[in-house]
C-alpha cells in the first residue's frame, strides 16, 4: 500500500470481492430445520402430570447427592 | 404460526402451571416461595425476543424446535429468577434450588410435548425413571446455578434428551 494512502468510503482496493460474496445466495448463513407443529398447553399439561412423579424421585435423589456432597 | 401473545401467554401459563405442580407435590415449599409476576413477566417477555431474534438468526421461517424453546426458556428463568422467597430475610437460601428445578421441569415438559409422534412420552417417562438419573439432574441444576453456560449451549442438553426418547 502507498505511504500516502488515505482511508475513503470510496477508497477501498479490493473490497468488491467480499460485497460480492455478501450478495451471493447459496452462500449465506446456515439455517435451522422448523418444527412442524404449535407446541399446545395441553401437551405441556400432558406431559408435566406424566413427568413430575419420575422427575420427583429423581429430584429427591439429586438433592439427597448435593447434601451429601457439602 | 402463532402470534407473539399467544406464545407469551402460553409460556406464562406453562411455567405457572410447573411451578403449581411442583408446589403441589412438595418439591417447592409454597410456604417459603413464591413465583413473582413481575419477574415471571420479565422471564417471559426476554424469551419472547431471544426466540425472534434465533429465528431471524438461523432463518427459521416457522415454528423452532420444542428444544430450542426448552433452552432459551431456561436461560430466561435462570437470568429473572423469578421464583422469590416470601421472607426476604430468609437465611436458608444457600442450598436452594428452587428456581433451577422449575426450569429443568419446565424445560423437559417442553420437550416431551408429543407432536406428530415424534416424542413417544412412556419412553420419556423410562429414561428418567433410570436410577442414573438423580446423578444427571443433581449436575445439571449445578450447572444452571452456578456453572457457565449460554442458551443456545443448553438447547444442547435439552436435544440430547428429545433425541434418546425417539
């Protein structure tokens, strides 16, 4: 670069090449798959009433581990 | 794909519904707790915009997984704590974990939600009646409470666990 470059919005060698790649498709950033349905309050419910009893006892289990653990 | 209310209003009436269940059976003592409007709120609306922001983000056009809503849920709950003592002088708090086990409950509910078959719920229900589970769940709320973690890192943990109940 010459000593007496000057930094300009308009004075930037070489920057087509990214702006470019910037506006190219195909190349963007990588996407994530949907889900394919609403996640309801009732299936939530269903699942809380189906999960607090194991969820319980392992919970009195983690808690036992952490006491022990002091 | 549903609108912005109706995901926060479902979301504060899942994590209240967690927190009453959990009341209810004895794991949070109603009598020393009490799940904040104010803080639930804040939970609620965070979550609402980080959801945005990682659908813009990964150029997800509809609804995001059930373990992305499950980790950045957890990460607002874990941010708001909005599980409160009812006695501000409470001096038996360091052992708590009361905020820490509504999100991982709440989390996992999210995730064993069954859409499409994709989630089979008594296989759900196996995993975790495992006895190694005590173990993991003992780590995990460790990590929520006192680890290092982002939201997106605890998608992760919540993916691994919707994938083995396939």
């Amino acid at each position: 670069m010459k000593k007496d470059f000057s930094l300009e919005p308009s004075n930037m060698p070489g920057v087509d090449v990214y702006i470019k790649a910037l506006k190219e498709d195909g190349t963007s950033y990588p996407n994530c798959s949907n889900h394919s349905g609403d996640l309801t309050l009732q299936g939530f419910c269903d699942a809380a009433n189906a999960l607090i009893e194991p969820f319980g006892k392992a919970l009195e289990k983690a808690r036992e581990i952490s006491s022990a653990n002091r | 794909m549903q609108t912005d209310d109706a995901i926060e209003e479902k979301r504060v009436k899942s994590i209240f519904g967690a927190f009453i269940l959990l009341a209810g059976k004895g794991y949070i003592d109603r009598n020393r707790f009490t799940l904040n409007v104010s803080l639930l709120k804040l939970t609620v609306k965070h979550y609402s915009r980080n959801l945005k922001a990682l659908k813009i983000r990964y150029g997800i056009e509809d609804n995001a997984q059930p373990q992305k809503a499950a980790g950045f849920i957890t990460a607002a709950i874990m941010k708001f704590r909005p599980v409160l003592p009812k006695n501000g002088s409470d001096g038996n708090l360091f052992h708590g974990d009361e905020n820490e086990v509504l999100a991982a409950f709440h989390g996992f509910c999210i995730c064993a939600e069954q859409i499409d078959g994709k989630i089979d719920l008594p296989q759900v229900v196996s995993l975790w009646s495992k006895p190694e589970f005590g173990e993991w769940l003992k780590n995990f709320i460790y990590l929520l409470r006192f680890g290092d973690y982002t939201a997106e890192s605890l998608v992760l943990s919540f993916d691994a666990l919707a994938r083995f109940a396939k």
